[in-house]
C-alpha cells in the first residue's frame, strides 16, 4: 500500500482527513507526514490530526526535512498542496528524492514553471498526477461519455461558465495577487479550461484565445479622502454583502490560521490586482469554438453548461447535478439526473475521493492517471493566454505564443 507526505496542512489537511474517513476506500494508506512552514499552528495541527486518529503522522516544517527522515520504503508519494507559486519547486525536490508526486492545481503562476514541470515530469519514471478532481466528477464524465458516444455529433459550440457566491476572501487573502496565483483565471478555473479541451479532445485543439476582463465587482475606491473606512470593523455600513466576520471561521475546518488582520481589509480599498470578471473566446482547429464566463461574485456558487452539436445540444448546472439532452433525430429530450449526498457535492462532485483512490491504483499498477501533467499546462496555457489577451486587446496566437514543448 502507498504511503504519503503531505506538503501544506490547509488543503492538505482536508486530503489527510479524507483518508482517514475512508477506511474502505483508503484502507491501508497511511499518512506518514504533514509540513507546515508556519510552527506557531503545529499545536493546533496535532490536535486537528489526533482527531481524526492520525497519532504516528509526524509533523514537519521543512518538505526537506520530512523527505530527508521519511526514506520512501515508509511513504513512496508525497501530496503537494501549496501555493501555487511553490509548486515548480517542490516538485523538484520531491522527484530528487524519488517520490511520486500528486500536485494540486493549478500547475504553476507562469508559463516558464508550468513548462520546467512538463519537462521534469516527462524525465521521470515517477507518476506526476494534477489534481484536476472535476475530471472524475459523475457529472462532468457523464458529460464526456455522452459527447463521446456521437449523441451530439459534431460539438460546434460550447458554454462553460462559472459563478462564485459572496465569498470575497480571494480579494483579501493570499489569492488577491497574481504573482501568487497566476491570476483568478489560472486559480479558479484552470478546471473548466481543461475540461473544455477534454470534452472536445479528439476532435479537435485549441489555437487562438481572445478574452475581455475587468475589476467591476470591486471598482477601486481611489479619491481621497476615501469613501469606505481600511477596515470592515471601522465601517458603518452594516448591510454590505462583502463585510468580513470572523466568526465564520469557527466552522471552517481547516482554517489553522486565518490572516484576519489581511481579512477585515475594505474589499474596495485591498491591493488585490486580479481580474473580477472575465470572458474568453476559444477557436479550435476545427473552426469550432468555445466561451467561458467567469463571475467573481454572485448569489449561488455554480458551473454551468450548453454544448451545442449538430445532431443534439447538452445543458447542465453542477449545483443540480442534473443534465438535459436533446436529441435532433428523434425529437427526444432526457433529463439526466446525478444528484450526490451533501458530502460528495461539497467534495467536488466526488472527485476528490476518486483521484486521490487513482492516484495509488496508477503508483501500484503503473498506469496512466486521468489528468495528466500535461492537461495542466494545457489548461494554465489557456489562462496565461486570456489574460493576455484581456490586457492588451489582441487575440493570442497559442502556438505563437505559448508554444508547447
């Protein structure tokens, strides 16, 4: 059985809770290690671990230092789930000390890390697997079963969008600037980039990206003196959607040490330099195309679809879980149901079981994974791409541009 380090107890401490909530899936799996760099939480760390009768974990504040005690005869695969920017090199060290390597998305903040990894990935004889836990969602594989099955025939046109809630923390915390995250692009939904490319794969690639973006959820408040208050807590209006309170965290499971002074910043007066909302035209090589749409903020989380063929169309929201199809030939319309209990929907859909369960089937059997390192670059080079092309007006040429290696 495949044994971990995990590198980074934010997500990371969710993935080491999921492996010991699910014995008869992950039986047998043991989380050997766990770093985190802040040692004023390792307290609370242990804690967290004891609870969920994680005792022999040991906890490290050095990736090097775990890799170094842990030899991988004890624990062959380590789970990177740190800031993006982090990654590239982590990567390294982990592949210098012989370990399969699970990296959370997305792959890197620049098109120079996500090709340096590419290239260290394709070197090694270990399994590089991105966590892109939408591809193995029920919903999103029913959708590329249908695609694939012919239903729909030739796919022309395709929809994707994605609404957040009222969660404005990206515009607060560490996420708020792209040189840590690559842009919200990269960040939120380097997922349905590459979940647009692997629905069409097979028909055809992506070659020319033309995108509008801007900041109007959170218009910067700039004339002095200003408007709103630095902070939350100095402001009197007591109604405004995106005021911070602290004690939503007491639920949060895995917040070990939440940035409130960062936190309760006005989210009108922050220093977050991303783009809020954004739309982005895709042209294949087919002379099909696709949009996607991104809204920072919104009442209701959601992702939604419409896929437009010419034998059918395929719409669906993931909230519902629920797919309509629609056939031309024989007039036929079918609801499609894949309604999940609440703790599958709150983990992706499922997904977040499924890829970490195939990600020791594929060290075990040496298999291919599902997501693949390169659906990552892919994916990230669609993001790097729009952005692009956002800030300067043009439409980006990939192959041009961001050629692949």
């Amino acid at each position: 059985m495949t044994n971990v380090i995990i590198l980074g107890a934010g997500r990371g401490l969710c993935l080491a809770h999921m492996i010991a909530l699910y014995p008869e899936v992950f039986a047998g799996h043991k989380v050997k290690g766990i770093v985190e760099i802040q040692e004023q939480v390792h307290p609370k760390l242990r804690q967290k671990l004891d609870s969920y009768g994680l005792y022999d974990t040991k906890i490290f504040s050095s990736a090097e230092k775990a890799l170094q005690t842990i030899p991988k005869e004890e624990a062959e695969a380590v789970l990177i789930v740190t800031p993006n920017a982090t990654h590239a090199d982590y990567v390294e060290l982990c592949l210098k000390y012989d370990r399969h390597v699970f990296l959370e998305k997305p792959i890197a903040t620049n098109w120079d890390d996500a090709v340096r990894i590419l290239r260290m990935a394709e070197t090694s004889d270990k399994t590089v697997q991105l966590g892109f836990v939408l591809h193995y969602s029920l919903f999103y594989r029913k959708i590329k079963e249908l695609t694939d099955s012919g239903k729909l025939g030739r796919l022309v046109s395709m929809q994707f969008g994605i609404q957040r809630d009222l969660d404005s923390e990206f515009m607060r915390g560490w996420r708020r600037l792209n040189k840590n995250t690559g842009g919200l692009m990269n960040e939120k939904s380097s997922h349905d980039l590459d979940l647009i490319q692997w629905i069409k794969g097979g028909q055809a690639y992506p070659v020319e990206v033309f995108s509008f973006a801007g900041k109007e959820f959170f218009h910067r408040d700039t004339v002095v003196p200003y408007e709103h208050p630095e902070n939350c807590d100095e402001c009197s209006d007591s109604t405004c959607p995106f005021r911070f309170k602290p004690e939503s965290y007491a639920t949060r499971e895995y917040a070990l040490n939440p940035d409130f002074e960062q936190f309760r910043k006005c989210v009108y007066r922050t220093d977050a330099d991303l783009f809020t909302d954004q739309s982005v035209l895709i042209r294949f090589s087919d002379d099909t195309h696709a949009t996607f749409n991104l809204n920072a903020v919104s009442g209701k989380s959601d992702r939604t679809v419409a896929i437009f063929g010419t034998e059918g169309n395929l719409f669906g929201n993931l909230a519902e879980a629920e797919l309509t199809l629609m056939t031309f030939r024989d007039h036929k319309t079918e609801k499609i149901s894949l309604r999940l209990n609440k703790d599958m929907v709150d983990m992706h859909g499922g997904g977040d079981i499924r890829i970490l369960q195939e990600f020791f089937e594929v060290i075990e059997k040496n298999g291919i994974p599902a997501a693949k390192i390169k659906d990552g670059v892919t994916a990230s080079r669609l993001a790097f791409a729009a952005d692009k092309s956002a800030v300067t007006g043009l439409k980006v040429d990939l192959e041009k541009e961001f050629p692949l290696p």
